[in-house]
C-alpha cells in the first residue's frame, strides 16, 4: 500500500513495503478464501484481487476457473503469480477503468492503522465492482483482538507462527510475528486497528457500499455491495 506508514521485516529474500518476506508468503498455502469467494460468486467470474502477494488466493481462485486480476505493488510478489492477469500498482490509485464480477480485500488489510488508508482501499473497491456485483472483505476477528498475546499462532506448510511481542494500545495492537521454517526464518513487525460492526459500516457508507451480511460464523468475511 501507498501509505507513508510503513512496516518492518527480517529474514532471507525480498520484502515488501509493508515488511512482508516474499518468499514466506510464496510457501504459505490458501486458507479458504477460495472457498468463502465461492459461496457468493459462480465459477467463472471476473474476480478483481487486491494486495494479492505471490498468488497464495490468487492460485486457488484459478483452481476454481475464476477470471483473476491480481494487484500488488511488489513486483517481486507478481513474479510468483500464473494463471493469472497481474498488475504492479497501490490499491489506493488503482483505476483499471473496468468493473469485475467481485473485488477481494483479504489478508486483513482493512485492519491498516489509518483511518485514510482505508478509505481509499474501500474506494478502490467501489470502483471497481459492477452493479450488482459483491465486495467481499476479511477483517481480523474484533471479538478475540484485545487478547491477541504473545505465544504459539499456528503452524501451515510446515511454517510454525509465534507472536513475539504485542503492545496493546486504545484500538491498535502493535505486533512482532516470528515465522519459522525448517531451512529459514523470518519476522514481521507491523500494527493492526480493531475494526469492529460498527466501524466498518460506516466505512463502506461513506465508500458508497453497504454491508449484506457476514459469510462466516466468527464474522471475520464481510460481505458488501454497492449502496
């Protein structure tokens, strides 16, 4: 993303802007978002992917014979990707002058800690859904955010997640995350907003874009259309 917030990382390979190691993430396998798309938009359509990293989604709507346009502004992340259109570009300026079946905002990327930055991905969103098409939007779960703690996060691929270190902070949490592999390891720091119902219908009323319902039971999927 395009804000002059920026995070850090350490570890083998290139990171991104935003501290993310490209080839973590390029090991890192899909965790359901295909399935989540899926249950809202038939197979086939034009899915618009925003912050799309090396594929890990990216692969798994393809899988499914969705149309992807994939949008990142790693050209070391878009490398990775196949099978798919990529363009190397912020969300916040994108305007690919086009509307898509469905836009994807994932990875919990409306949590970025400034109330600009997520306007304008949700602006980005609305410019690029067609009438009657869907928004669909991953947040961190507001219900366990306060006790987002130091120790074990979970283990995929054969990566095993821990949380280094929290500072909890009014609505925003400030985390170091230690990722580890068998051969490699890397860290990210970054900080993350509570968003919770409220707030994030506000947000999209004020994008131009409502809230339907929610797609999972923890209601971390949202999913919006245009208002």
């Amino acid at each position: 993303m395009g804000s002059a917030i920026r995070f850090t990382g350490t570890g083998p390979g290139a990171r991104t802007q935003d501290g993310c190691a490209v080839e973590l993430y390029r090991r890192l396998p899909a965790d359901g978002e295909a399935e989540i798309v899926a249950a809202v938009v038939s197979i086939g359509g034009s899915i618009l992917e925003l912050g799309s990293g090396p594929g890990r989604v990216t692969h798994a709507m393809v899988a499914r014979g969705y149309a992807v346009t994939a949008v990142d502004n790693s050209a070391e992340m878009l490398a990775h990707v196949r099978g798919a259109e990529t363009v190397l570009a912020d969300i916040e300026d994108l305007d690919l002058g086009r509307g898509f079946d469905a836009v994807l905002l994932a990875s919990t990327l409306i949590n970025f800690p400034e109330a600009g930055t997520r306007a304008a991905l949700l602006a980005a969103c609305r410019r690029h859904v067609r009438p009657g098409g869907a928004v669909l939007i991953e947040r961190r779960n507001p219900a366990t955010f306060s006790a987002i703690g130091p120790g074990p996060a979970g283990e995929e691929a054969g990566i095993r997640h821990v949380v280094e270190s929290v500072r909890h902070e009014g609505r925003l949490a400030h985390i170091t995350l230690r990722s580890e592999a068998a051969d490699a390891a890397w860290t990210q720091s970054f900080t993350c907003e509570l968003i919770d119902d409220e707030q994030l219908a506000e947000a999209l009323a004020s994008a131009g874009l409502r809230l339907v319902r929610w797609l999972d039971p923890p209601r971390r999927w949202a999913l919006a259309e245009p208002a």
